[in-house]
C-alpha cells in the first residue's frame, strides 16, 4: 500500500465526466486520507477560460487545504511517514552571486585583510610581554575605544548604511587604503579601521542571500509544516538553531525530490532527531566519537516517549486558536453556512445524471462546537449540474463558501469509489485492514527513521559502505567542527547521490592550513584554503586569526562585553611565568581558573599547578606587585581586544567566501550561496553554505 500523504486533505477538480478512480490509487496520491472529489459539470462548450479555471481550482485547493482530518473522537491521527517524494522542475531560485562576483569580493577582503595580519595574528596572552601596542597602534587605548564606539559595527549610528547618493559613492576600496601605515605596518587610523570592519562585512559585500527570499522560492506554492517549539527539550540557542534549520532544509529536500538526510558530525542528535520526528526525514546522523553516538541513541530514546505529547500539545494550541477565532463570529458563520446549504439543496430536484460534489455533513451544529452528531452524520451526496459558464463559476465560489465557514472537524470526507448506500465494499475493507496493519508496523519502526552512526568519513569514502540504504539525499552539517566544515563540502561535491548540502562550520581556529606550516606538507587535503585563488596566493591566516574570528561581535554590540578581568589575570601571568620561570611556551593550558579563584594570589597559584611550575618560590607580595605593576594598562588590554573583535567578522568572510568560491569552480553545481540563518546574538556562526546541483546530476 502507498504511504500517506504528509499534506493533508487534497482536493481533487476537474471537469466533465469523472473517471472511475479506485481507492489508494496512484491517481489519489496513495493516501489512505482519502480526497473529496469536487467535480464541476462540463460545460456546454468545449472550451473554458484558462485563468478562471486555474483561479478556482487554486482557490477550492487553498480553501481545503486549511481542513484537518481527525479520527473518531476527535483525536489527532498519528504523525505520518513522509511518502516517495516527487521530483519537481527546477523553480526560480533567488539570485545568485556568478563565480567572478564571488571571487571579485574574496579579493577585496583579501587585500584589506593582507594589511590587517600582524593585528589579526597577535595574541592578546602576550600584550605585556611582548609589547603589542607600541608595535601595533598608534592612537593611544582612550582613543581607540572611542572611535570604536562612535563608528563601525559597534557604534549606535552606521555611517555605511546611513550614507546615500555622493556620500555612498565615495566609499570604496581606496578610502580605507590608509588605515595602516605602509612602513610600520601600524594602525593609525581607528575611525576609519572602524568603518572598514563595516565595509567588508557579508552584508555589506552584498554576497549572501536573504533566508526569507530562498524559502520562499524552494516552497513555492506550498505552506510550511506547523512547527514544534523545541524550547522544551533544548536551551534556547540550538532550539533556535534547530528550529530555523531544519525548516530549510525539509524545503530543501522537497524542492529537490529527496527524503534522506546525512547529518555530518551530528552530535547528540539535536537536529537530526527532529527532521525526522518533526519532517518524517529519514536521516542518518554521522559522528567521529563512539560515546557521542551512543549518547544520542539515548537523548532519541527518551525523546521519542515524550514526542506525541509534544505534538499532541502543538495540535491543540492550534486547535483551541482556531475554535477562539471561529467563536469569534459564530452567529454570521452559521447563517452565511445555512444559507448556502439550503441553496444548493434546492438544486438537488433538477440536477440529476450529471457529475457529483459529494460532501458529508454539510450542517455544523450551532457554535461550531460540536462535531457531528448523529443525525448529520448520515451521508448525503448532491448532484449538480452547471449548464452555462457563469453557473459553473457561481457554483464554484459557493462551494469555496462552504469550505471556508465550516470548522475543520465538521466535515468527514469520503472518496469517489463509495457507494451511495455508504456500505464499504468487501475490497476497501480488506484495504482498510491492510492499511491498519500497515499504521502499527510503521509505528513500531518510527525510531527507524533518525540512524546514529558513528564513523570519520572523507571525500574518499564510500557511503554506501556506512549506509547501506543509500539513496539520493541531502548532506547537512550544524557547527562542524574546524575541517568537517570544508570536508563537507568536498563529500557533496565528489559524491553523486548527495543532491544539496547545508553547512554551517564552527571552531575556525581547529581548521589545518595548507601554508601555516611549510615544513610540515604530510596533509594532502586542507581546511583552509579551498579555492584556487587563495591557493595561488598561498594565503595564511594563521591560528591566532582564527582563533579571533570565532569571537562573537553581536554580543559585545549588545552589551555583552568581553571578559575583561579574566583576560587581564592572564595576561599578567604570562609575564610572571617568562619572568619567574623562563618559560615562553608550554603544551599545558591554564583552562577555566579564573572562574574557581577567589583572588588574582588564588588564580596564580592554581595556574602553576596547572602548569606543573612551582610556586613555593613566589611570595603573595611579588604576585601583587606583578597586579599594580600592570593595573593601569588594563585599558591597553581592553582597546586591544575590541580591536580583535571588530576584525573578526572580516576574517570570517574570508573563511565563508574561500568556501563559496570553491563551489563556483564545480560544474556540477545549479545554485550556491551563504545565507545568514540565525539570529547572531543568539548563535555568533550564524551564515551556512547552501548549494543545489544541476537538476542533470539528479
């Protein structure tokens, strides 16, 4: 038996004499939740208009669209399996960056980037040590701070965004030419390194794509599945990240015709448990540590007890918003359904041996309250019969009528095959039984639908020999880690099945850089770079780069500053430790000290216990004098570390536009593009790399 149909209740139009449909055929789209068949009569003349019938049939179909089937007693049907999804023709997807925009914009950030590395390379650990401002900068603290502040993607006003017509145009790559110096490769120009930090930003750049503009071409004439608010099982950052994802990519794989997910470095399963639970994705989660797979057996075990709740609770929010709105006008909603049903009754006497409407139960009980009683559920079938074009038209709106004043539970539709007495033939009822057994097996198996693996894959790996089902499906990634991010991409590239792909990378300071470290080249495939332009260029960010282009800008405009004290503490251990003990680099990290010491004395000897140095030899006067000795620089610490800050959206533009431009050198590729997905106060990496390829590749 065909699964059922995820969409809910279908209407059927056409015209002219029906022809005989059996029930669960393919013709009925395999759904069990059988169609109401609205058959408008043939008209006289062979020949209709057009856009009166494609007007009213996406009419009648909006209109039924909005009625929700429900068992016996008014409880909610069990959540569905997703069908065998249907290739749709390739739609009009938004504008897309062509590969010479996309690299013209990497080289830009590149240049300004290029005179921006001793900065984005220096370590804020080493501020005192090595004196980093005075190599640096310029302008003194006090002043970098305020012109931060008053300009760039900090300050109140932005001047880029404000500025229009002569103003607009005179900023361009020359104008920021001069934030540093040629010789001493200082800043000396904060504003205007502020302004630049704006100007090289994605959304500035002009190269992403609005989330809302490539929803709305993917779903087309579709409407979004009523989501599940996450909140419940997830704090509020991935319930966020979750909610927003997986919405995307449903649309995604329905516009591509696919039902399988590959969720790359999945976790603990967040996002992947609720594309399947939520969308009826079937999806195969794919994750390097054995304990994190089997920790997401076990979060998709729990989940699964609780998850009818979920939905149940969902439904009837849904419900009880309905039935408010529909109390709302109760009165006019059962006259204006009176009236219409009572005329198309008397129609009933002179149309006969024509094609039918059959509708069930026509008459809501007053309120809209009640679901049928009784005496109205007794079936009834209305023959009409149209003989001009603008009866056909006026019995059109008359049945949209119906269908938008009578609530969703008031109607119980039945399909073209029964007969009139209502008696199920004995093949629907054996249907009808198969159909049962069919709904208990598939509920026994629903945990079947969300598969966590545990395994490290590569472009060259063969999938087929980690999932044995393979077929064509969508490869998806949430905050992959450092190189997962670009391997992704590479597996979508490299492997046929894999038709999409939606990467959102993290942790850039984990990616390995082909030029970082020239006497080591035992690595034949890299994080970074991807694209041939910066491969050319040997560019090298660096780790400290990266490591600055994970801080999180969004939340220190809001007022979420950085760890000042914390960051301070650290740095003038690090100058006790060259000074004390002569070490300059260790394998040994201090970690999160700061957080269980009660005084700087307190965070200085628990960290060189981390750090296996003694402390016996070290008195708490010297450590205090070390503290007042470097306690009026904090300022220096401070303006050094927004500097950091405001830099960091302009490296992670490089990071995302190497990845973009790489996509643009495939052939195979329909449609590529970053899209801004979260919201960044909530999630700092919030831009994923979203690609489609050519529909001959399917």
């Amino acid at each position: 038996m065909t699964p059922r149909s995820q969409t809910g209740l279908h209407t059927r139009f056409r015209r002219g004499p029906r022809a005989a449909v059996p029930p669960f055929s393919p013709a009925c789209r395999g759904s069990p939740r059988r169609a109401a068949a609205i058959t408008l009569p043939a008209s006289r003349s062979d020949t209709t208009s057009p856009s009166c019938a494609a007007s009213t049939r996406r009419s009648i179909h909006l209109a039924s669209r909005s009625l929700r089937r429900r068992r016996p007693g008014g409880q909610p049907r069990r959540a569905e399996r997703r069908p065998p999804a249907m290739s749709r023709p390739p739609g009009a997807l938004p504008p897309q960056q062509s590969p010479a925009a996309a690299a013209e914009a990497l080289q830009r950030a590149a240049r300004f980037l290029e005179r921006a590395l001793p900065l984005c390379r220096a370590q804020a650990v080493e501020l005192y040590t090595r004196g980093l401002w005075d190599r640096l900068v310029a302008p003194p603290p006090a002043a970098v701070l305020r012109a931060l502040r008053d300009a760039g993607p900090l300050a109140r006003a932005h001047p880029l965004a404000e500025a229009s017509g002569a103003a607009a145009a005179a900023w361009d790559d020359d104008t920021f030419s001069n934030v540093f110096c040629e010789k001493s490769k200082k800043l000396i120009d904060a504003h205007l390194f502020a302004l630049a930090a704006q100007y090289y930003s994605l959304s500035n750049l002009g190269v992403s794509t609005p989330l809302e503009a490539l929803l709305e071409a993917l779903r087309g004439d579709n409407q979004g599945t009523t989501g599940i608010k996450t909140d419940e099982f997830m704090n509020n950052k991935k319930s966020h990240e979750v909610q927003v994802m997986s919405q995307l990519v449903d649309n995604v794989a329905k516009y591509c015709g696919i039902k399988q997910v590959i969720d790359i470095g999945s976790g603990k399963g967040y996002l992947s448990s609720f594309l399947s639970m939520q969308y009826n994705l079937k999806v195969y989660g794919i994750d390097s540590s054995n304990t994190t797979t089997n920790g997401a057996h076990e979060r998709n075990r729990k989940l699964k007890k609780h998850w009818r709740a979920y939905q149940n609770r969902a439904k009837a929010n849904v419900e009880r918003q309905r039935l408010e709105k529909a109390n709302d006008r109760p009165v006019q909603s059962e006259m204006n359904c009176k009236a219409i049903n009572e005329k198309l009754l008397n129609k009933t006497s002179d149309l006969q041996h024509q094609d039918q409407v059959p509708i069930q139960d026509l008459v809501p009980s007053c309120g809209f309250t009640e679901i049928a009683t009784s005496e109205t559920s007794k079936k009834t079938e209305v023959d009409l019969v149209a003989r001009t074009q603008s009866d056909e038209s006026k019995l059109s709106e008359e049945v949209l009528a119906i269908l938008n004043v009578l609530p969703a539970d008031a109607v119980e539709v039945f399909s073209s095959s029964q007969s009139n007495c209502g008696e199920l033939c004995e093949e629907e009822k054996e249907q009808r039984k198969m159909a049962s057994l069919q709904a208990k097996a598939s509920k026994s198996s629903e945990s079947n639908l969300y598969f966590p693996l545990t395994s490290c894959i590569t472009a060259e790996t063969e999938l087929s020999d980690i999932i044995k089902d393979l077929e064509d499906c969508m490869m998806v990634g949430l905050h992959t880690c450092g190189d997962l991010a670009a391997n992704t991409l590479r597996i979508f590239t490299a492997k046929p099945e894999i038709k999409a792909v939606c990467s959102v990378g993290c942790c850039y300071h984990l990616l390995s850089e082909q030029f970082e470290n020239q006497e080591d080249c035992s690595e034949e495939v890299w994080g970074f770079p991807m694209c041939q332009y910066l491969k050319d260029k040997g560019w090298c960010c660096g780790r400290n780069a990266r490591m600055s282009a994970c801080l999180a800008l969004e939340r220190v405009a809001v007022g979420q500053m950085l760890p000042l004290e914390s960051l301070f503490y650290r740095a003038v251990l690090q100058v006790i430790i060259e000074d004390i003990y002569g070490v300059t680099k260790s394998d040994r990290h201090v970690g999160k000290t700061f957080s269980k010491s009660s005084s700087f004395i307190d965070y200085v000897r628990k960290s060189l216990k981390k750090l296996e140095l003694d402390d016996s030899k070290l008195p708490d006067s010297c450590i205090m004098d070390y503290y007042e000795k470097y306690k009026h620089r904090m300022n220096e610490l401070e303006a050094f570390n927004m500097l950091k800050v405001v830099l960091a959206p302009c490296i992670e533009v490089l990071i995302l536009l190497d990845r973009l431009c790489y996509l643009k050198e495939q052939d195979n590729i329909a449609w590529s593009g970053l899209v801004k997905l979260f919201d960044p106060v909530k999630s700092p990496r919030c831009y994923a790399v979203i690609a489609l390829k050519k529909q001959s590749c399917f």
